[in-house]
C-alpha cells in the first residue's frame, strides 16, 4: 500500500464508490473505513488502506497500516 499517490482525497465527502478507487490507486489489498468513536484493531497490516473520517463524514486522513 502507498497512501502518498491518494493524499489529495484528503478533504472530500466519503463515498462507499471511493473505495475501490482508493484501493486502486494506493494499491491496497484491504480497505478499512474508520469514524470517529469506532473502535478498531491496531494490527498492523501493510496491505491494508485506513480512510479515516470527521464528524461530517470527510476524509481526514489515509495511511496504510
């Protein structure tokens, strides 16, 4: 996974359609969508896209992981 081509999604609405576009171009395996107050595992796992979302469903930051 290499979320650094995907940065400039940073800031757009969420879109369930975003997520293979995402995983394409980042070249993930997996994607995981993460909001806020979810609990999540901490594995680590370097095939794995990470959206992580704000309160108003925007894209705050993508990391592998």
């Amino acid at each position: 996974c290499d979320a650094t081509a995907i940065q400039d999604y940073r800031g757009e609405e969420y879109r369930a359609a975003l997520e293979q576009i995402l995983a394409n171009q980042s070249g993930a395996q997996r994607v995981r969508v993460i909001r806020p107050g979810e609990s999540y595992t901490m594995d680590y796992r370097p095939e794995r896209l990470n959206i992580h979302l704000d309160e108003q469903g925007t894209i705050s930051e993508l990391s592998c992981g």
